[in-house]
C-alpha cells in the first residue's frame, strides 16, 4: 500500500480517473490520467485521454493523444476510428481516407453500439470520399481516355478504380493445376473467341434441346456440386447435393452424357467445333445450369488456369447476376462471355423464377499447342491417379 510520501501507482491513478469521469468532473478526470501515463503510459490509457480531451473540445491534443496509442498499437481499430472522427471533427482534407484506414482494420463479429454508429459514420464519409477522389481522377484522365479503345478504356478506368481502392486486385487462384505466365482477365476480351457469334445465334435452337431434355423422362438432372460426404468441402459445404443449384449434363469430366446428349443434336454439334480441351478424365465439359429461385452461389475458384469458362445465357429473369473479380454483371439472353473461373467469383439468382445457363470449358488462348499437350499429359496422369486412389 502506497504510503503519503509516495507516488500513487498508474493503475490507481487511472481507477481514480474512471471515477471522476463517471461524476462528470472531466477536468480531474483528465488531470489523473496525465498523472497515471507518466508513471506508465499504455495504449488504452492513452486512447481514454483522447476521449477526455475531445468530449473537453481539446480536440488537437485529443489527435496528440490518439496518435501516441496509435504508435503502440498502429493497427487498433478503436484508435484508427478515433483518428479519423476527431480529423473529421477539424475539418482535416485526410478525414475520409482516415476512415478508410480504419475501415480496413474492422473486427470480425458485433461491436458495441456506440462503435457500430461510428462505424456507420466511418463508411458513409470513406464512401463519398472514394468517389470524391475517383472524380478527380477520372477528370484527370479525361483527356487520355477521350481518344482510348474500349478496351483500354476499360483498363484505365480499373487501374483508376483500384488506385482509390474502390475495387481491389484479383488475382488467379486455382484450386490444383497453375500454368504459368498466362494472362489473367476477369471477362476475356470477345475478340478472342471468333465463335461467339455463331453460339449466341444459335440461342434458341439451343433453349429448345435444353426445353426438350429437361422434359425428357431418362434425363439425368443431378445437383451441380456432387462430393462424397467424408471429402473436405470447404467453399462449397451450403450447396454440396443441394437441388437448388442443379446440372443437366452434356459432357462431363471428358465422359459424353449420353442420356442427355441425345436430346440435343444441335448443341453438341457446335460445341463440337469449338476449341474445348480434350482430356482424359477431365474435359470436356459442358452442362446446362438451372439456379432455383432466391439461391446464392458463394464466392469461389476453379480446379484450373488453362481452361476458361462460356457462359450462354438461355433463360434470364431479373435480378439474375453474376461477378468475377471486381466486375458484376447482368446476365443477358443470348449474349455470351469468357471468364477465368480461377479468379473468385459468385453467383445470385434473387428472383422467383428459375434460371438456366449453358457452360462450357474452352482452352485459355494463351497455350501454344505444345502446352496444351503438356498440360493433356500431366492432367490425364493426375486423373488416374485420382481414379486409383478412389
């Protein structure tokens, strides 16, 4: 026990500091404070002298004092949230993207009441901040982008939107096999794939042989994600044998699906001209997609960077998206596009209608044809040993 002679310890000086704050008396409050952080300074209490300097309306020494708990602890949500309100507070320029800043720290779970209000504070300002500074860059580069492609257009206006951190850098992250040096796009540009046309002109004939197998009595309608219980699921646990999401087959895993495919002459005979990559146990694969109303597909990667995914929209309700990446779009009716599945993505059919698809795997345009022979070879070994292992 502290004698008179000597000093109170922090802690007892910053019990006495709650105490007096607790009364309203902010002044002695602080004064305790002060005392107990010169014979101990620590983050917390430095952040509660913050507290009591701005509720004081001394708000730069609040900043002083918030900024010394931020050099102990430079990544502490409270701390950062602080920071940016009491910038707010001065009419401080950085406000918004001090509440970016802090934004980014944001725990996992509920927070108190008093942080989730601040919390909604802090992504309103970082919100209009973000699209205060991509205008200015977009006026910036107005003059460049003026006389652009579309395509570099397109690249610009990311570059742009990434800089500002309206969107982030999404890279290829598939699940097994990884070629390297291959171009990564979220949407591959059509200029690719001279064969978009002639799938997207034949929409209907394609909606017919899907309307025809779909009513067929032998056709095989299964659950578009099929794992053994006792495999680890990981990305797809809420839709593992779930009929929401469910396939008609065509191909599958390089095995033609003859219970379908005999239903759809037309579909199979122009896929068949298409460049799809031919292995053993693996590709090609091709599958009519039916998403059940109100069904969400969550965020995930495919098994392989050499492949890239078609999609032909067959039947489309509103309220039907789909993102890759950074990038989200509407399906639209017979109008088809190209994008790596490798790059995370997901899925939302948010009306009450049923929606179908038809996917299809294609060669990524980057392998020559020596790669793709490397990449048949060492694919149909891993499959086998798959098969073996079974």
């Amino acid at each position: 026990m502290a004698t008179p002679s000597e000093p109170l310890p922090a802690a007892a000086l910053a019990q006495q500091a709650d105490a007096a704050a607790a009364r309203g008396d902010l002044r002695s409050a602080r004064a305790l404070l002060e005392r107990a952080i010169s014979v101990q300074p620590d983050m917390q209490s430095w952040l509660k002298l913050g507290s009591l300097c701005a509720a004081q309306g001394d708000v730069e020494h609040a900043l002083a004092a918030v900024n010394r708990a931020l050099a102990l602890a430079p990544l502490d949500f409270t701390a950062l949230l602080s920071k940016a309100s009491l910038l707010e507070r001065m009419g401080h320029p950085g406000a918004g993207e001090a509440y970016g800043r802090a934004l980014a720290q944001k725990p996992r779970g509920p927070l108190a009441p008093p942080l989730e209000r601040a919390l909604a504070r802090a992504e309103q300002v970082s919100a209009a901040y973000v699209d205060s500074h991509d205008q200015q860059l977009a006026d910036v580069l107005s003059g460049v982008t003026a006389g652009a492609t579309a395509g570099e257009q397109q690249h610009i206006a990311r570059f742009r939107t990434n800089a500002v951190r309206k969107t982030r850098v999404f890279h290829s992250e598939p699940s097994h096999f990884h070629f390297p040096g291959l171009v990564e796009h979220e949407f591959h540009d059509r200029s690719l794939f001279p064969w978009l046309g002639e799938l997207e002109a034949a929409t209907d004939v394609i909606a017919a042989e899907f309307a025809a197998v779909a009513a067929a009595e032998k056709a095989e309608l299964v659950p578009y994600i099929r794992y053994p219980d006792h495999e680890p699921l990981m990305q797809w646990a809420g839709l593992n044998n779930n009929r929401d999401w469910t396939a008609i087959h065509l191909w599958q895993y390089g095995r033609r699906i003859e219970a379908n495919a005999r239903h759809c002459p037309h579909t199979m005979e122009l896929l068949a001209r298409l460049p799809q990559p031919r292995i053993g146990g693996c590709s090609p694969n091709a599958v009519f997609s039916m998403l059940a109303p109100g069904t969400l597909i969550p965020p995930h990667t495919g098994v392989s960077n050499t492949r890239l995914l078609c999609h032909l929209p067959l039947i489309v309700p509103e309220g039907c998206w789909f993102r890759v990446g950074a990038q989200t779009r509407l399906w639209e009716r017979g109008k088809a596009f190209v994008f790596d599945d490798t790059i995370e993505h997901e899925a939302a059919n948010t009306s009450g209608e049923l929606r179908v698809v038809l996917i299809f795997d294609v060669w990524h345009p980057g392998l020559s044809q020596t790669e793709r022979e490397a990449v048949r070879l060492l694919m149909e070994a891993e499959a086998q040993g798959d098969a073996l292992a079974l």
